[in-house]
C-alpha cells in the first residue's frame, strides 16, 4: 500500500507528465489545417473576393485561376475555406477575413445541399477535426451560436483551455490513418484523395431521395429557412461593405440526378433565394458547371475542376457585374 | 530458464503494475518502486488511453 506522501509525489510527477504532453500538443497543433489558413487570412492584404465554406470550397476555388480570369492582381482572391467544417466555423473566418478586405470586395460562399438551412446543433464530440477550430476561432462566438446542451457547454468551456482536447482529432488522425494502413495490407489500394477514402465521401450525402425530399419540404414549409450562422455572416458582410455571393457547388452529374430532379427541391431552393435575396444575397448556381470527369470524387472537384469552376465563377461574377476593377 | 518460470515472472510484473499486486516481484529494479515511476507510468497509460480513444470517432476527412 503506498503512503500518502509517495501517492502525492507519484500525483505530482503525473501531472508534469501531462503538463509536458499537452506542451508538445499545443505545440504540434500550430501546424493544423485551420491555423495555417488562420496564418494567411492574418497576413492577406486588400482582399477583393474571399472565398469561404467548407470541403467542396476548399478543393473547388482556385485563386489563381480565379485573379486570371477576373483580371485580378495576385493575392487579392482569398480561398478561405476549410475542410469538415460547418457555417459556424465559416462564419468565424470570414468574420476574421472580412478585416482584410478591400471597399466594396465580395464575399464568395459555397454551398451545397441543406447547409444554409440545417440547424447549427452540435455536441463536443463533434469538435474533432477541423471543427476543433472553433475552440480557438471565436470561442465566444462558437458557443453563441451552436446550439449545445449545457453539459456541452461546459465541456466546451473545458476543453478549449486544454491542448489534449482541443487537438484531440489532429492526433487521432495518425492512429486512423495507421488503422486504414493495418486494414489495408495486402489488399489492392483504395481510391483515395487528399479528404481521405473516396467511398467514404458517400456518407456525406443525404442517405436516400426519400429523405432528401423530407428535409426540403420541411425546411420550406419554415418559411425561414436560413442558419442562424449563414444570416450572421450576411450581416457581417454588409457591415464591412462586402457583396455576399453565395455559390451553390458544382455537383456530380449521379448527385443531381438522384437529388436535384426531384420536385421538392426546386420549391426548398426558391424559397431559399427568396430570402436570401431579402437579405441582399447574390445566388448562383453552378451545380452542373463541371463534367464528372473533373471530379475526385462523388462530390469534390480535381484540380482541373477547380480551375474550370474558378474561370467560369470569374465570368458569370463579371457578367452579373459584380466583379471589382483591377484598378480599384 | 523455463518458459513456465518466465512466464509467472512476467505475470507477476504484471499484477504489480497494474496495481493487483502491492509487493513487487522479486528481483524487481529498485527504480519500479519509487512513486516518481508511479507518476510516470500512469502518464504513459493515460496517453495510451488518449490515442487510441478517437475510435469512436466516424473519421471521414483525414486533412486536419
């Protein structure tokens, strides 16, 4: 039986050996995804279109491509986007971009199936992968605008002030990626791109039409069927004088056909335009901009797509007249 | 020395490592009864613990 005062000295060294872990974490979590990007909103300068959403975004704008065929100097088209994140985490970083911007920029948004529209509910455990970033984004903001239960809440308060939770995911990934290595030995290789196995971007698709049609009649029927986060980020972008476009992305033929040709979604997105529109929003749809055979997977585009996507999102901003002058 | 009698000295680290067992085996490094060591190896599980506790989650996205 150990005494009490080697228990308080084992405790004491465990709480160094924590101490020093959640160092080492803190440390390594400087190179995540979301700081980086953090990193080069800080360092952008007069910003003429930031461009911002999630995964689709993130793969699908190309800035450079973009900045030709709009006539725009290098570095003032931002891709801001981030993968596995959700509105709340967008709203975040346009937010911290929107101090970058020059007069009268634009705000480009993607968007895809319910993401204006589902409710921000989450719960801690989802704060995993990219989404950890708003642990470190805008807590406050975060914690405003999800919708959490208390017990949440609390763990949420918890845990942004500790680097073992909040890198948590980033870790966890490694011993994902050495169980897909184990899973996979001796097999022919998986299809996968740089989000990971493309058969596993199917789960991020509505499971059936059936369900689909369920969520676009009941977001209809409404009447409001904004995200708290998407009318916040509309209010952000008219207090810093900024147009927001929002951009409906470039599907997969398979993905249109199993979802977009049903009947209730023409309704669910006109009633979205509407108050979009009421909110001083542009829309454009560019689902069907690009051939399947520029995409990596059932819902990403490739770098050719991206480019293509990026031209063809330069000219129809030009044509609505919505694009800046190099000059200006 | 026999597989048997490895076997138990194993075992018997174990039990005291993991807390079964108050007494140390015998011949057991004077370092493994110091609660410092104590500290540490409770460290060590408690990092194993946090790897490995992310299966849980439904890893789609590998790019954080």
């Amino acid at each position: 039986m150990m005494s009490r005062r080697d228990l308080l000295v084992a405790v004491a060294v465990l709480l160094l050996v924590l101490a020093g872990f959640n160092a080492a974490i803190a440390r390594y979590g400087t190179g995540a995804v979301a700081r980086q990007l953090l990193r080069r909103i800080d360092g952008a300068r007069d910003v003429r279109y930031v461009a911002t959403g999630n995964s689709l975004m993130a793969a699908g704008f190309d800035e450079r491509a973009f900045e030709e065929a709009a006539g725009l100097p290098r570095g003032t088209a931002l891709n801001a986007a981030l993968g596995s994140s959700s509105p709340v985490e967008h709203l975040a970083l346009f937010d911290r971009a929107s101090h970058r911007l020059a007069p009268r920029a634009g705000l480009l948004y993607g968007f895809f199936d319910f993401q204006l529209s589902d409710p921000p509910i989450a719960r801690t455990a989802d704060f995993v992968d990219n989404r950890s970033a708003s642990y470190y984004l805008d807590p406050d903001r975060a914690l405003r605008e999800y919708e959490l239960s208390a017990h949440d809440r609390v763990e949420f308060e918890l845990f942004r002030r500790v680097p073992m939770m909040v890198e948590r995911g980033r870790v966890w990934a490694h011993v994902e990626v050495l169980r897909r290595e184990l899973r996979d030995w001796g097999l022919p290789p998986r299809a996968v791109n740089r989000f990971g196995d493309l058969a596993d971007m199917a789960r991020l698709e509505t499971a059936t039409p059936l369900e689909f049609a369920e969520k676009c009649r009941r977001f209809a029927a409404l009447g409001e069927p904004l995200s708290p986060p998407v009318s916040e980020m509309l209010r952000v972008a008219e207090r810093s004088g900024a147009t927001a476009v929002m951009v409906e992305m470039p599907m997969s033929s398979r993905h249109r056909e199993r979802f977009y040709r049903l009947p209730e979604w023409p309704r669910y997105r006109g009633e979205l335009e509407r108050r979009l529109a009421a909110d001083g929003a542009v829309v454009i749809s560019a689902a069907d901009w690009i051939d399947d055979a520029r995409f990596s997977d059932n819902i990403h585009l490739d770098a050719a797509g991206a480019r293509e996507f990026s031209e063809k999102l330069a000219a129809r901003l030009g044509g609505a007249g919505l694009r800046p002058s190099a000059s200006r | 020395m026999e597989l048997r009698e490895r076997s138990q000295r194993l075992f018997r680290y174990l039990d005291y490592l993991s807390g079964a067992s108050d007494a140390p085996p015998p011949g057991c490094p004077r370092l493994l009864t110091r609660p410092a060591f104590w500290g540490v190896w409770w460290g060590a599980l408690l990092i194993t613990v946090y790897l490995f506790a992310g299966q849980s989650s439904k890893f789609i996205y590998i790019d954080f």
